[in-house]
C-alpha cells in the first residue's frame, strides 16, 4: 500500500500542530532531525518498514 508513510506523517503534524503553521514547520524540522524528511514523501512513495516503525513510535508518544 503506497502512501502510508505520507498519512502517517500528515497524522502526526495535524494531531500536533493544530492547524497552527507555524508549529507544522516545527514538527516538519523535528522529524527530519529523527531521519524523516516529509517533503520526501508523497501518496505514491513506496512504504519503508524502518520508517513507519519509527512513525509508529512517534505516534504512540504523541497520543
């Protein structure tokens, strides 16, 4: 299924930022210092199963 690593980190800003841009731009440089650059990702990446394990973690110390 491609485009599942691109919901999760739009999951990830929406939850965190709150439609504020400017904590999105935040989160957005957040994750590319944990190795996850978002504007690699598109709906028609292939997924990485290093990427949505990382994605996962960062999902479950959000919520």
């Amino acid at each position: 299924m491609a485009g599942k690593i691109r919901e999760m980190i739009d999951s990830i800003i929406s939850q965190r930022a709150q439609n504020n841009p400017m904590l999105a731009g935040v989160i957005k440089t957040k994750l590319v210092l944990k190795g996850i650059d978002p504007n690699k990702f598109n709906r028609h990446s292939d997924d990485d199963p290093v990427i949505i394990a990382k994605l996962e973690t960062l999902l479950k110390d959000i919520r």
